[in-house]
C-alpha cells in the first residue's frame, strides 16, 4: 500500500505546457544559403551530406525514405530543411524546395514544413517568399546574444538581429523556435547564461540547446591545436545545460533537444575531436536534474536511511538510475546508504518522484 500524501513537499520545478513534438522528416542543405562558415561549423560532417542543395528527386526519396517508420498513430508530422541558411538561399531555389514538401502536405502525407536559418535573413521580404506554402515553424539560429562572442564565432551578424528576427517570425503567426550554444570561445558561464536569459525575454515556443564541439575541418580544430581555444568537458557542459533547462521551464518554454544529433562519424570519432559529445547528451543532462531532487528530499530526511525507494513514471526509470547507474552509486556513497530501489509506478504522474524511507514519504515534482 502506497504511504499518504505527506502534508509538506520538497521544492517543485514549475509546470510548462506540453509541447507537441512532432515527426521531423529532415532534409539536409549543408551550407546552403550560409554567406561564410562559421569557426565551429562542418555542417558536410554532421549532415554526412555533399555541401549543395539536394536535387529534387533526392528529395523526394529522402522523405519517402523516413515515411517507411511510420506508425498508425502516427505524431504531427513536419519536413524539415536544416543544416543551412533556409531563407538566404535564392529566392529560385527556396520556392522549389518548398514546392517539393509542399505536395507532401497537399497530398495529406505531412502536416507542414519549417526550416532552421540565420536571424539576419529574417526579414519582411523574405518572409512574403513563404506565403501560400503550409510552413508552420521557424527555428532561428541565434547560438549567442552577446555581439562580442558572436564577431569571435564569425556569424556575421548581432543579438539585435535575432530580437527583429524572433519578432517579426512571431507576427507574421509562426511558431518560432530559437537555437542557442554552450561553450563557444570567448564565452564563460555567465555570458551563456545571459544568452538563456535574453531568449528567454523572446518568448520562444521553444529552443534548442547545443554544445560547442570541435568538428575536424572547422576553424575551431585550428584553434584548438594551437592552444588558442579549450572546450568544456562533458561534466561542465551538461551542469550549465541544466542549469538552461531549468531557467527555461521557470519560463514555461519547451527545450525540445539538448546535445547535437549523433550521426556515424560522430560516434566513431572520426568528426569529433573534443569538447562536450555524447549520443545521449539529454539524457544526462535529465539524469542530473532527477539525482539533484532527490537529494533534495534526503537532505530533508531526518530519518536513518537504511533503505530507500524512489517510484517513478516507468518510462523515467533509466532517468532516475542514470547512466551505468550512476545516479544510485552516488547517492549511496553521499548519503551512506544501503540500498536503494527504483520502481515504476504507471499511476505516477510524468516527472514525479515519490521517496519512501523505511515508513516516510516525500515527493517531488519534476515538470
């Protein structure tokens, strides 16, 4: 039997609405649109694509390629153009690219189109290209707000472009989304930090968080073998990710992805020379988020702590473990206990956590 509610409750996070995740069939334009590259950028490298533009028909065999992993309760589903500057292509070139997935939409395949560009081609002029094609969403690539750290990275543009940007997508109705980066050189904690806080001013339906990593080809692998630039470390990045997490859903804003997308090279090495990678970046990050509430609710304890249980939504459970079950080795070694369960419970609301101390009982909220 289930202990009752206790009458007091540890600190919770907020609650932030759902946000619909849907489908993203990508579709890869390496470079694309881009007036320079950036010092941490090999967009050829991480799309595992040729730096041009795909041709129609590879187009189509892309989406078609994704639709095979459909299922019949299938999400919201959206074609994506990433890994370039969408909206500084050819105003030719976009509108037949937007023509391709636009029959995928019409034929009642997809739901709608979005694409990732840069904030200083969002502008009213290249916004009028996309009437009377179904985009539904625009994910600006802003990476940092401070204009010094922006000029190191070679971005070519200013935190002033993204706020018009941010501004002028949210007017003319679509969902807008902003990407942001942790570790870029000339950038500390608090800086990126400050970026968080000033998206987060821009009322984002969502962001993207990624790490700043050092791609074999960009100019950032110049720097780094030079001495001239030092990357966070895994731990570091994952502590200042939390931290964004968190800031964020104070906010009530969605964080729809932390950690860049593993491809084959990355998880080889063959890419990746250094900095914060890991395929399942989130996931740690999420698994440190669970491990600090819990020692919330022990520290709180005042109880022997002989033995606990943590319950948790079964689909958390590996979140709660952590990676190689490092979670329940650290806790036991903080706290000096000896032995620790993690049940799931079906009926335990999504990002809770229950903890029984032999007949105590806490909970903590994680929305």
């Amino acid at each position: 039997m289930r202990p009752e509610k206790p009458s007091i409750s540890s600190p919770s996070m907020p609650p932030v609405e759902d946000h619909v995740k849907p489908f993203i069939i990508p579709v890869f334009i390496p470079h694309a649109g881009c007036p320079h590259q950036c010092v941490f950028c090999n967009q050829k490298a991480i799309t595992q694509s040729e730096v041009h533009a795909p041709s129609t028909a590879q187009i189509e065999a892309s989406i078609r390629s994704y639709l095979k992993y459909l299922t019949p309760n299938r999400k919201p589903m959206q074609i994506a153009f990433y890994g370039g500057n969408f909206l500084g292509i050819d105003h030719r070139e976009i509108i037949r690219l937007l023509n391709v997935a636009t029959q995928f939409v019409q034929d009642g395949i997809v739901d709608g189109i979005r694409f990732s560009t840069r904030p200083d081609t969002i502008t009213k002029d290249r916004l009028a290209i996309l009437h009377g094609f179904p985009v539904s969403t625009i994910e600006i690539g802003a990476q940092s707000m401070n204009d010094a750290v922006l000029a190191i990275c070679r971005r070519g543009h200013t935190a002033g472009h993204t706020v018009c940007a941010a501004q002028l997508a949210k007017a003319a109705g679509y969902e807008v989304g902003i990407q942001m980066m942790v570790g870029l050189p000339g950038d500390d904690d608090a800086g990126t930090i400050s970026t968080g806080q000033r998206i987060a001013a821009l009322s984002p339906d969502f962001v993207r968080i990624y790490p700043a990593v050092v791609l074999e080809h960009s100019p950032l692998a110049n720097w780094y073998r030079m001495g001239q630039y030092t990357p966070l470390s895994l731990s570091a990045g994952v502590s200042l990710v939390k931290i964004l997490y968190l800031m964020f859903q104070e906010s009530n804003i969605a964080v729809i992805r932390m950690g860049l997308q593993a491809t084959t090279d990355t998880q080889k090495g063959s890419i990746f020379l250094a900095g914060p990678f890991h395929p399942a970046f989130g996931h740690l990050v999420m698994a440190e988020i669970y491990r600090d509430r819990v020692i919330e609710l022990l520290k709180a304890s005042s109880s022997a702590l002989e033995a606990v249980t943590l319950c948790v939504n079964p689909k958390r459970i590996s979140t709660m473990r952590g990676l190689k079950n490092e979670n329940i080795d650290y806790l036991k070694n903080r706290f000096h206990i000896r032995r620790i369960d993690v049940k799931g419970d079906p009926l335990m609301p999504d990002h809770h956590i229950s903890l029984v101390i032999e007949h105590k009982f806490r909970e903590n909220i994680l929305r």
